[in-house]
C-alpha cells in the first residue's frame, strides 16, 4: 500500500549521499559541525558513513524495484539517481581503501580536511571534476524529480498521501498529521536549494533529504495508525445505534437540570459528569427508553461540555457500545464491546496506538489490506496497557447501553466494566433493567444511579400532547371538548414510565382519529389497550389470524435468531422454501431484475405486516438499498410471553 513512499526514502538517501560526497570532496570540508574525533579515527570513520549512505541506495532502491506497481516515472527516474550515486559511492570507497593503505593506523596529519585533499590529490585533477560534475548533475536532476513527485497530483506519492487524508477525514480519525505542512517545506527546501545550486556544500540543499525523511515516516505513520483501525472495526458496529430512534424533541432534559424526580430524588448526573469516577448505573423498565436516552447522552453538547471540565487540562475521549440481544454475536459479547471501545479510544488518541497496541504496531505490514482477527485476549491486554500509561493526560467516559441484552452471565460483564475503569481516567455510565446482579453490583450506589420511569412523566406528557396534537381531528376535537385534554393525563397515568407502552397507546389513539372516533371510543380504545408489553404481545398473537399463526412464529423465530437484520427479499426465499422444500437446490442461479426486486420487497413487506401485525417494523438501509426487517422493540425476545409461545412452537 505504501511503496509508493519508499520513493521519499530513495530520494532522502539520494540527497544524503550526493551531499556528503560533495563535502568529501570540498577542500573546506565540513563532514562534522559539532565536536572533534582523534586523527587515527577519521578515516575509518569516513568510510563506515559513506559505506552505510551507499548501502542505503542500494536497500531503499531495491524495495522500490520490487514493488510490481512500480512504474512511476518519478519514481523510476529515483531509482536510477540512486544506481547512479551508487556507483560514485564505489569509486570513492575504493580510493578511501587505498588510502588506509597508504597510511598505516588511519592516521593523518591534519584531521578531516586532509582526508578530502588526500582523495583528490590521490587521483587526477579530471577524474575529481568528473565525480563533482556527476554529482552536480544527480543534484539537478533530483531536484527536478522531487518536485515533480510533490507536485504532480496524479503520481503515485500523491494519489497515496491524499488517500490517507481523505481517510481521515471519513473516519473522523483525530491525528495531527504533518502531511501538508511537510510537503509545502520540502517544494520551499527544493526551491531554495535550487536559487543557491552553485553553493554544493551549503545547508540548503540538505534540508531537502531531513524533509523527505520526515514526510516518509509521517506517511507510515498514518498508514500504520489507519491500518489498525481498520482491523478493528467490523460491518455492524454502529447498526445497533443507528437503528434507535432519536429522543423526541425536549424529552430527558431533565437529566442535566438536577431536578428532583416523581419521588423526591435527584438524578445528580452532571455532578458525576463533571467530577464523578467510576460507573454511573441507569436503571429503567423494560421499555422505559434506556436506549434512546443513552443514544442521546453519547453526543450531547450538555454532556460534552461537563465531560470537557472533568477532562481538564487534558483531552477527552467519549465512547459508545450499545448490547443487542437480537443481533450478532459481536453486538452482544464482550469481544464487541470491548472492540468497538477500543477502536474508538484510539481513533480519538491514535498516538496511543504504539504503546496500547505494539505487536499490532510492529508487525504491520503495510501492504496487507486485511490484518489477523484480534482475540479477545489481544484486546483486554490493550486495556490493561491503557490504564498503565503514567503519562497519559487524556480521560475517558464510555456510555454502554443494555447490561441484560449481554449474551452470558451478568457477573461477567460486571467484571469487565470493574476491569475498564481501573484508571481513574476512565469512567462508564451504563445502563440496564433492574436485574439482581445489576441491583446488587451498582444499585448501592444510590448517587450515582436513577431509575428511568421515575424522571420521565413531563417526558410522556409532552410526547402525548405533541404528538396527538399534530392531528388536525384532535386539535379540533380538544377545542371543544375539554375531556380530550384529561385523556393526555391518563395516558400518562397509565404509563408507568414505559415509553414504548405511550408509543403503542398513542398510535392506537391516532388510528381511532383517522376513524373518528369520538371521546367514548378513544377510552375504550385506551382502557382496552393491555396494561404491560407482555400482555400486548399476547394480544397482538391473538389477532392474527389462523391462517397466518404457523408461519408468523417462524418468522419471529428467524428474525430473532438472525445474526443481522434481514431483507424482506430473505423472507420471500424462506416462504419459497416453506412451500417447497426442495426449492433452494431446484431453483435456477440468474440474476434477479431489479424490478422485480423491488417489486417482491414490497410485497413481503404488506404480507410481514399481516402476519405479524405491529410487532415486527420494516426499514430502508440507504447504504445497502433494500429493506431490513426488524423487532418493534429490541427486547422482544425477553417477554415472557414470547418465551411461551416460541416454546410451544
């Protein structure tokens, strides 16, 4: 992947090389500006430089040829600069060799300046002019060749370091490369060194070699950095996330304003953003909205500007897991979590790579687009490295979203936040139903915890009253009857501080709207409606028809089971297999139109609905471009009464 920057490294050697031999041979030479070495060991001294600058050429050189994509101009022009120097560099070896033996002990009279007049008086005055002509020649041509290479946007060099910026900037990777900057000096250094070309011995034009080394190592650096975040991430790393709704607008503000809830508490959140340490435990009902308030939490400009405080004088580093029990095996096990954590500490610190990550560092290979799956062992030892950093000045607060959906037992993943927050620069807010072993492991806690349903009666009210409100037929209903505005406070009544119970309650009522329904139908509607989500699952089961039971409770099972959310084209396949076992293997392999794509999507998605009513919700993935089916509520397969009817089946 990176070859293409070998070619600063040629040229850096190049430039190394043409300007040590010129001040070799300079009669003022100036090999050393520091410091003194004893007359015996100054020649030996000199051969052993220019032994490695010619060694150099050769190694730099030699990786550029192998490289089999390798056919830049520029680059091809670098390669033969450096066979070139590097045939100048064996002529001067072997007369530096003669000398050794013209003087036993490497001992000369007048140290480093008779090592140059020594060279040029051992050959012929026209052998000298020679080498200096061809190294005046080389320098040109470098500097012509080094521009050319910055400059021409379609080289290689260039497509490379603007692939690597451009990555991080998709990625949002927070390193403050060098890149640009380096680039600008080494055309200004080129320039330079070109206004004072008859000035061989000058600083100048060395300037350019330190640069081009510099923009090469900042180029790896960034690869290398990219190249194990890459190994990080995986395909469905942000899908449970992405996939929750968004908190209606003005709901959970609460939980920065420090007010007291329905029981007299206080939430006392921001004080543990700005100054708490350890885990911060939310608590909440099965679906209360733990998942949406946590999404919401991740980013809010409330909680970054309290973490930004506790952070101080250092940066901060903000992380999110949200478990999935529906989803894969990596959006519910500790090797996802810790990944996802991981990947996102050091997309925010990618200097912290080197020293949480070296074998991972060290081994990289650069022209490998896929690195080795990282164990789950490889990824606690990179926590444990984090909390070790002496150093360290950065802090970190992670936000993990459902405890229970966790695939194992609770004990271990209590463990695993007990281990992340063993520095006092990391500190989690987690949250979770009311579980035993959560109650137990964070509940005594009592500031540094809240129960959910406790906080949010203004939060249903408000979703109640807008929501309802948007609906022309009841703002005109409301207006002339006062009964419609008493129906938001039973509603919220009746909640408990389950918001998605609200949610289904309030799409039942709009319905009645759309029909007309008058204040004594949309009560009825209301107290009919089954107090608990177990109940409504039931009672959803119960109002699919006979001809539809069977085959719902296969495609609850399907969709339960599946690693990832799958298209309403899958479905249509495993309907074609129900009907006819032996479909998968008789079917023909053709591509299918994207008509009738379309076409037969839209139709499973009509005949899921029917099957399996309101309890299963069809969304567009814009990336994937087809539609994914998915639970209502993530924590479907929880319910007991889902258990019953998948053990029955």
């Amino acid at each position: 992947m990176v070859d293409p920057i070998t070619a600063l490294s040629i040229a850096s050697s190049v430039v190394q090389f043409v300007d040590y031999s010129t001040k070799l041979l300079s009669k003022s030479s100036e090999l050393y500006k520091h410091g003194s070495l004893a007359d015996n060991d100054e020649l030996e001294l000199v051969t052993k430089d220019l032994t490695r600058l010619t060694g150099d050429l050769l190694v730099v050189g030699k990786k550029q040829q192998d490289d089999p994509d390798a056919n830049d101009p520029e680059e091809t022009a670098l390669r033969e600069l450096a066979r070139l120097c590097n045939d100048i560099g064996q002529q001067l070896l072997a007369q530096l060799g003669t000398l050794k033996v013209a003087h036993p002990g490497n001992k000369l009279e007048h140290g480093l300046e008779s090592i140059s007049k020594a060279v040029r008086s051992s050959w012929k005055r026209s052998k000298v002019e020679n080498i200096e002509k061809r190294l005046r020649k080389v320098r040109e041509e470098l500097d012509t060749r080094i521009l050319a290479l910055i400059n021409n946007k379609s080289s290689r060099l260039q497509v490379l370091l603007s692939e690597l910026l451009a990555e991080n900037r998709r990625t949002e990777i927070s390193i403050s490369n060098k890149i640009d900057q380096l680039q600008r000096e080494i055309t200004q250094a080129v320039e330079q060194a070109y206004s004072r070309r008859n000035d061989l011995k000058g600083d100048a034009f060395a300037t350019i070699g330190a640069k081009c080394l510099d923009l090469a190592e900042e180029g790896v650096r960034v690869a290398s950095s990219q190249q194990v975040l890459r190994s990080l991430h995986f395909k469905s790393i942000r899908m449970r996330q992405n996939a929750i709704k968004e908190a209606h607008k003005k709901t959970f503000e609460w939980v920065f304003d420090e007010g007291s809830g329905s029981n007299g508490e206080r939430p006392r959140f921001l004080e543990w953003l700005i100054s708490g340490t350890g885990i911060y435990w939310v608590s909440g009902k099965a679906g209360s909205g733990k998942s949406t308030l946590m999404k919401l939490l991740c980013d809010h400009e409330s909680t970054m500007a309290a973490l930004k405080t506790w952070a101080e004088p250092g940066e901060l580093g903000v992380a999110s897991f949200f478990f999935w029990s529906a989803g894969n095996k990596m959006q519910k096990s500790q090797q996802g979590l810790l990944q996802t954590i991981l990947l996102q500490v050091l997309r925010h610190c990618p200097d912290l790579i080197p020293m949480v990550c070296p074998s991972r560092w060290d081994g990289n290979d650069l022209n490998q687009d896929v690195s080795d799956p990282w164990t789950y062992q490889e990824l606690l030892q990179s926590f444990q490295r984090l909390a070790k950093l002496d150093s360290l000045s950065a802090r970190f607060c992670f936000f993990i979203d459902g405890l229970d959906e966790y695939d194992g037992e609770e004990i271990e993943i209590i463990k695993v936040l007990r281990g992340l927050i063993t520095s006092e620069r990391v500190k989690i807010c987690a949250s979770s139903r009311p579980w035993n072993a959560f109650e137990k492991a964070f509940g005594a806690y009592r500031h540094q915890m809240f129960r959910l349903q406790d906080f949010t009666e203004d939060d249903i009210r408000l979703y109640v009253s807008e929501t309802l409100g948007e609906d022309q037929s009841f703002q005109s209903k409301k207006s002339s009857d006062p009964q419609y505005e008493l129906l938001i406070e039973e509603i919220v009544e009746k909640s408990n501080g389950v918001f998605l119970w609200v949610y289904l309650v309030v799409r039942s009522l709009l319905r009645g709207l759309s029909d007309d329904n008058n204040i004594e139908l949309m009560r009825r509607r209301l107290y009919g409606f089954p107090s608990d989500l177990d109940s409504y699952f039931n009672q959803m089961m119960d109002t699919i028809e006979d001809i539809y039971q069977e085959e719902s409770a296969h495609i609850f099972q399907v969709v339960v089971n599946a690693k990832s959310p799958l298209s309403t084209l899958s479905f249509w396949f495993l309907a074609q297999g129900r009907r006819s076992p032996g479909y998968a293997l008789e079917a023909k392999i053709e591509t299918m139109p994207d008509e009738e794509v379309i076409a037969i999507s839209e139709n499973m998605r009509v005949h899921l609905n029917a099957c399996c009513k309101d309890l299963l919700q069809v969304t567009v993935d814009n990336i994937a471009g087809k539609l994914l089916v998915n639970l209502l509520w993530a924590s479907l397969a929880h319910l007991e009464e889902y258990q019953h009817v998948q053990n029955e089946l």
